[in-house]
C-alpha cells in the first residue's frame, strides 16, 4: 500500500464517518471515490459500497441499542419496526434485481445505470428542496 492509499482510507473514513452522521451512509459516495482514486471496477466498487452500508448501518444499530423512543415515555427502542417490515420486501427485491443486473451486465452499463439513478435522485431531492 502506498503512502497515497493510505491517506486515501483516512480521507474514505471521514467521508463514510460525515455522510454516517448525516443518515445517508454513504453508500452512493463510496463508488466514484473508489472508482475514481482507487482504480477499482465498477462491480468491485458497488461490493464496497454495500459492505459499507452494511457496516454503517449495524455500527449505528449497536450504538442506538440502549436509547428509548422520545415519544414512548422511555419505553421500546428507536426504530420502528412496523416501518422496517414494509420496507424489507422492497429492498429484499431491489437488491437481487441489482445483482443480478451486476452479473449479467457489463461494467460500463452498470456504471451508466448507476449514474442515472444518481441523477435522477439528486433531481427529486433538489425539487423536493424548492
């Protein structure tokens, strides 16, 4: 590992620790920087990026473990539950569509869809935003 590299895992850490903060994880961001600075593949960069979420979203589980629900007098935990439970068929399904569409598909087209998907997203946050 070369000098570079390794301050580039420090600049990564403080991104994915900021973005963490912030509630998104850092998932999307993961891929250009890893793509761009760190000359991976695009499906090598999206593996890095879901251990990434993956990771992040565990560490902040484990840390919100003990609190109580503000609106629940101290009783329950955070998260809701009920949300998670609609939620999980959908991603359950968009995760293996996505691996698939990352076996069958060439790197450039996941690269392209990726960035598709990115721009559109950031669209609707920006309408959202005004």
């Amino acid at each position: 590992m070369s000098l570079n590299e390794f301050i580039l895992c420090f600049f990564l850490l403080a991104v994915l620790s900021l973005t963490n903060i912030a509630g998104s994880a850092g998932a999307g961001i993961v891929i250009p920087i890893a793509i761009g600075l760190y000359h991976f593949d695009t499906k090598s960069a999206i593996a890095l990026s879901n251990v990434s979420l993956m990771a992040g979203g565990l560490m902040k589980y484990a840390m919100t473990l003990n609190e109580s629900h503000p609106l629940k007098n101290g009783q329950g935990v955070v998260y809701d539950y009920n949300y998670a439970m609609l939620a999980l068929p959908t991603a359950i399904i968009g995760a293996n569509l996505g691996s698939l569409v990352n076996l069958m598909a060439a790197d450039e087209l996941v690269l392209v869809l990726f960035l598709c998907v990115t721009i559109y997203t950031a669209w609707q946050a920006i309408k959202k935003y005004r």
